[in-house]
C-alpha cells in the first residue's frame, strides 16, 4: 500500500496529536464548482456521473485541486442504497431524488432485499478503488451510508418531504413494519460499509440527515438503534489501521451525549450547538467534526476567517476537532469564499496545537 502522507484527518478523529486541525467540507465535490458542472454534463446525468468509476474520481478530486483540504470523499449518493434494494432511483431534472416504488405496505417491505455491494453496488466499490488508487497517499479517503432511518424516509416517501407523513405515518401506526424495514436497511448499509472499506476507504461516515425531525424517544428507537447495529458490524480496522468511524444527525445536538455511547470514534455537529457545549456532551470520548454554518460563505472572506476563528476557539485546545461546514457546503457558494475558509482554518488553527 502507499504510504499516507496526509494523515491529519484520521489522527484527529483518533484524538491524537497534530500540528494544526484538519478540515474538509461536507459536498465538497458539488455544484458550487464549476469543473464539476462541466462533468457532470459530460457524463450526461448525476446518476451516469455516479455510475462512472472514472468521472466519479476525476469530481471527487476536483476540491483537492483547488483546496489543501486534509480528505476526500467518495463522489455517490446516499440513496444509491435503496436503488439496489430495488426501488428504482430518478431525478427529475431540476427536482431531488424520485423511488419508482416507494415502500408504504406490508408486502413492499416484504419484497425489499439485501444488496450484495459486489454485486448490484459494484459500481461504487469500482469507483472507491479507482480513486484511493488517483489520491496516490494524498488524503485519506472517506466513505459513506445515509443512516438506516434517513434512508427509510426517502423509501418510504418516494422523495424529498417537508412533513414526513408515510414514513411517521408508518412509524406511529405499524411501528413493526418500520422495525422490519429498518433492520434490512441495517444490514445493507453495513455490507455497504465494510465493502468500502475492503475496497480502500480510510474512515466511513454515516449521514443521518433526518434524525433531528424525531422526538427524542422516537430517534432512540428508530434512528440511533440502528446505527448502533449498524457499528457494532463494522470492520474497525484496515492495512494494519484503525478505520474511524463519524457518526452525523442534523439537528441532533441533544443527543451527543447518547451518539457518543455508540462506539463511534466521532461526531458531526451542525451549526445550531456550540462546540465548546458539544465538547462538555461528550466529555472527551469522541471526536467532534464542524461546525460552521455553511452560509457563512456567502459573507466576506474577512468575515469568514473571523467566523473560522470563533469556531475555533469554541472547540478550544487540543486535538480532537476536525473543521467542517455544519452541512453541505450550498450550490451558489463562489469557490473563491471555500478558498478563504480553508486557508483560514490551516492558519488560525496552528495555536490550539
Ligand atoms: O445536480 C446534481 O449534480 C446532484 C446534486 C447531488 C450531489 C452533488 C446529489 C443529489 N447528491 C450529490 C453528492 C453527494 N450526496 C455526496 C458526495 C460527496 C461530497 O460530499 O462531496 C454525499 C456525501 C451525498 C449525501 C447525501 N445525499 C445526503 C446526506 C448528506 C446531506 O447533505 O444531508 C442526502 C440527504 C442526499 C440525498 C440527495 N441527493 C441529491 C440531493 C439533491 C439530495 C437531497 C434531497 C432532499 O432535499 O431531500
């Protein structure tokens, strides 16, 4: 294997020494880029981009190009998931995500099985070795699963939601059928993760995007259950290296305390808890990844790099923190403003070390 050279990122995320805290942003191969665009169009559509081992890795590592970012992440989509689970993925132009047959009804769920990710995901495992290989030691590379619950909620939907009615529908009238869904998902995402793991990915994060629209009862039983399932079956370890493992629930600041008890080896936070709080949540036993709010790079490269700073000095000192945005970085974000965020980070960041 080639050696790291970078490894800033995963000595954070394992709480040991660095130099200065390393930084990646949430969909930092994306829209906002205009070479992305471009590839995208030569690929002919997000979905052919996603297919495309080699398109796949020339996006994913556009960012790096641009940015001294400390990772890469795999260029997919969480929902690629539920497509090889057999509910056929659609974007209608200009629209989100579509499923062809979404799961609302006992016999759905029933019919719905566990991909193989050699097999039905295999372009995605193609496209995690084609890029370790391109990043030649670079940066580590991250992989990634939606959550079990997040992806039920656009199975069970059929689509983006603003209310979330089949899938709490479901959740409060047949909570046994969401049980049985959950724990299929369970076991996808985490084939999923340990395929991406055999194929070269060098951390693996789990997205619970919706894990914040629940009650807290209601994301101890259907959210966090299941990515607990989902890390007690992870590969832990790789090439003689822990493997860390980043646990993120929007909105979910409540319950660092909880996620912490997971076995992760972090936490994403978005921009709604303060990190100096966060970190008291978790009392030191996990990682902390963000937390900017990602519109922050609409202000000034000034105001950036003071935002950068109180960020900073909200984690405070030592090594635990990887900077992040609090989510994706959004589509008419000018690159230039990524620039000022990044350098920002690698320059103020050296004094807490
Ligand atoms: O038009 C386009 O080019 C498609 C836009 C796009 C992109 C760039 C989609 C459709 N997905 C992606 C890539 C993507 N998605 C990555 C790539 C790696 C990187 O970070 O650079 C990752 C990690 C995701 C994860 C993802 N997809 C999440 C979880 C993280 C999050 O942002 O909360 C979710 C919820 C999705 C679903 C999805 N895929 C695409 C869209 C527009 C959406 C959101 C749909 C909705 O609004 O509900």
């Amino acid at each position: 294997m080639t050696p790291l050279l970078n490894d800033t990122f995963l000595r954070a995320l394992l709480r040991q020494p660095v130099d200065y805290t390393p930084v990646w942003m949430m969909r930092q191969a994306g829209r906002y880029l205009p070479e992305y665009r471009a590839t995208r169009a030569k690929a002919g559509s997000f979905m052919e981009l996603c297919k495309n081992p080699e398109l796949a890795c020339e996006v994913t590592l556009q960012p790096l190009e641009r940015f001294p970012l400390d990772a890469a992440i795999l260029f997919s989509d969480i929902l690629t998931v539920p497509d090889a689970m057999g509910l056929g993925l659609y974007f209608a132009e200009g629209e989100g995500p579509h499923f062809e047959r979404p799961v609302r009804t006992a016999a759905d769920v029933a019919k719905i099985a566990v991909p193989d990710p050699e097999d039905e995901l295999k372009y995605v495992m193609d496209a995690v070795s084609t890029i370790r290989t391109a990043l030649a030691g670079r940066v580590p590379l991250i992989g990634f699963s939606g959550s079990p619950w997040t992806l039920a909620t656009y199975m069970v939907e059929g689509s983006g939601t603003k209310n979330f009615s089949h899938i709490k529908g479901m959740m409060f009238d047949r909570p046994d059928l969401l049980h049985t869904l959950l724990d299929k998902t369970a076991q996808s995402v985490t084939s999923y993760l340990n395929a991406q793991v055999a194929r070269g990915a060098q951390a693996v994060m789990i997205f619970d995007t919706w894990g914040g629209v629940l009650a807290p009862a209601n994301y101890r039983e259907f959210s966090l259950a299941y990515m607990q399932q989902v890390i007690e079956g992870l590969t832990r370890e790789a090439d003689g290296r822990k493997v860390p493992m980043i646990l993120f629930t929007k909105n979910g600041g409540q319950w660092l305390g909880d996620m912490a008890n997971t076995g992760c080896d972090a936490l994403g936070v978005d921009w709604t808890t303060d990190l100096a709080d966060a970190r008291r949540m978790v009392d030191d036993r996990v990682a902390l990844q963000g937390n900017l709010d990602p519109c922050s790079l609409y202000a000034s490269p000034e105001y950036i790099r003071d935002a950068v700073a109180k960020v900073l000095a909200s984690y405070g000192h030592g090594t635990g923190h990887v900077f992040n945005l609090g989510h994706g970085i959004t589509p008419d974000v000018n690159p230039d403003h990524a620039a000022a965020f990044v350098a920002a980070v690698h320059e103020l960041s050296r004094a807490y070390h």
